[in-house]
C-alpha cells in the first residue's frame, strides 16, 4: 500500500463506462459513512471528462474480503435487471411518485490511497486492485432518508401499501416465474418517486449470487408478499407451502435491517388503496419514462 501525502481521499481506475458510455474515476473519503452487512459505504465525487464529472456518489467496498470482478458483476447485473423491470412497470403507474427508478453502479478498482488511510482505524485496509462499485449518491441533498421500503424477506417496511408491492410480484410475473425481487431500499422523493439500490433476486436456478435464496426464497417472498388492486390475479409459486426452514433462509446470514419478521402469514389479503391504471398496456420501448436515474434527476 503506498501513502500519497498529498491525498486526502483515496481514488479508483477509471471506471467500466456508464449508461452514456462514459467512464469515471472516483474520489472517495477514506472513512466510511455506512455500512450493511456486506458492504461498507464512503461518500465520494466523480472524476473524468464525462458530464457528470463532479456528481456526488458513493463508493461501496466489500466488506469481509476485498472484492472481486465477478462480485461486482453480480450486483451489476441486478441492478441492470431491476431497471429493465422498472421500465415496464413505470408504464402501468399514472402516478409520477408510485414510479421506480433504480442507480447503475459503475466497477472500478482502487488506485491510490490518500492520506487518511493510515490516520484512521479501519477493520481491514483497502487492497490496491480490489474492486468496488461507484454509484449515484441517494442522499447528496440530506432531504431525503435511506428506507427499506420491502424488506428482504419480501414484507413492506411501513404499514400502508405502496406501489412496490405490486412491482415484487410484476418481477415474478415478468420474469415468466423465474425469478422474485425484493429488499427494495432507497429513498422516495415526492413528485419523482422511489430511487433505489441493491434489489435481492431469488430465482429458480439461484443465479443472482450469494443473497439467492433459490425456490425456497421465492416462496418465503410470497408468504410475507400482500396482493393489491393491481397484482392480485397474477401467478404465484403454486406451492404456496412455507416452512420453517424458508424462514430461517433469511436469518441465517443477514443481519442488516429488514430482516426480522414476527408477522402472521397473510398472503391473501388484498390492498385496494393503492390506484393504478391496469389497463395500460405494456410496451417494448425503452426510451421514454426510463427506470433510470440520470445525471441531474
Ligand atoms: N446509493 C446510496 N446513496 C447513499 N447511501 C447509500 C447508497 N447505497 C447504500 N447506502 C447506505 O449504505 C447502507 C448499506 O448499503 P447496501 O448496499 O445496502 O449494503 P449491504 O449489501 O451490506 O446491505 C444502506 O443501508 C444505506 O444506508
Ligand atoms: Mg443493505
Ligand atoms: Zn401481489
């Protein structure tokens, strides 16, 4: 490891390029301002000939062991997934706050050490070469707080339904039953909707990493999951049977918060308060109302 004196901050490679096919560096504090329980977070800014040169973002490092390229790759390939899905979704919801948009995160690997990396305690070092992923800072104008709307055992956060309820089963609809995503977190900005990071996918053949809790994890999702206007005559696994052991799937190894659950099962209830035009048809078309968050949204 090589102490810049002149650094502050640490500093990544330039990054894989981003939806406008621009890469970036990013300068990032070497104390971190988050953390999950697999990733820690450090506040940073974007650096490059690209438009977003000066974006506030973050830097997300892997946290028991340095990250690798295919780790990245995984939480890239969700990510890329959920904004797909988000597309879609956006076309059946009238309502600009019920829209969902997702942040890309970019890979790139660490370069140089700033000073700080030495003055603090840290619980493991940066490696030069480890991989981490640069993202959209969801919290660059302190207004808004981080929430786990749907937790990641699949049941909602707050108490009244939002329009993520129904996006968790239209992933599942979607997906020709092949797949589930929840753990929806983020924040939910008034007029503009809910921004989020990090979506959990468990999936039939468990390709979506780690967190992929495979059929077992797709049930317990649909066990917590409460059916509104517009979702309730969509599929669900049809072996609605879920043990004790697809419950404990979720505590086992997560200890971050939208974990626990003490609630009853509940999977036929049906919310009616949440107003969504069904009758929208979906269409192919990428380009307008995109479940992208760009640079200035
Ligand atoms: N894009 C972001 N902008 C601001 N804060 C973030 C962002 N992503 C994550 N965080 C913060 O960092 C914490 C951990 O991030 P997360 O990606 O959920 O890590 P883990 O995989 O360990 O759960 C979140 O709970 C949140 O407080
Ligand atoms: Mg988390
Ligand atoms: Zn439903």
């Amino acid at each position: 490891m090589s102490l810049q004196l002149f650094h502050l901050h640490n500093e990544t490679r330039e990054s894989c390029p981003d939806f406008m096919g621009q890469n970036y560096r990013a300068s990032f504090h070497t104390r971190s301002s988050a953390k999950g329980p697999r990733k820690k977070i450090y506040r940073a800014h974007l650096d490059g000939e690209g438009p977003r040169k000066g974006e506030h973002a973050v830097v997300k490092v892997f946290r028991n062991a340095p990250g690798t390229e295919v780790m990245c790759d995984a939480e890239i390939a969700k990510h890329v997934m959920a904004r797909k899905l988000a597309r879609k979704f956006n076309k059946m919801v009238p309502d600009a706050s019920d829209k969902i948009k997702f942040t890309l995160p970019l890979k790139s690997t660490v370069e140089r050490f700033g000073m700080g990396e030495y003055l603090f305690r840290h619980s493991r070092h940066l490696d030069k070469q480890e991989w981490v992923l640069i993202e959209e800072n969801l919290l660059e104008d302190l207004e808004h707080k981080f929430e786990v709307f749907i937790k990641k055992n699949g049941e909602r956060a707050g108490k009244d339904p939002t329009s993520l309820d129904a996006f968790v089963h239209f992933t599942y609809l979607e997906s020709g039953q092949n797949f589930v995503m929840c753990g929806l977190q983020g924040i939910h900005v008034d007029k503009e909707g809910y921004k989020l990071t990090t979506p959990c996918m468990h999936s039939i053949h468990k390709l979506f990493g780690l967190t992929d809790k495979g059929p077992s994890g797709m049930r317990a999702i649909f066990a917590k999951h409460k059916c509104n206007n517009i979702c309730w005559t969509w599929p669900k696994p049809s072996d609605h049977s879920v043990d004790e052991e697809d419950h404990l799937l979720f505590s086992e190894h997560d200890t971050d918060d939208g974990l626990s659950s003490g609630d009853e099962l509940d999977t036929d209830r049906v919310d009616s308060s949440v107003k969504f035009d069904v009758h929208t048809p979906f269409s192919n078309s990428e380009n307008e109302d995109s479940g992208i968050i760009t640079n200035g949204q």
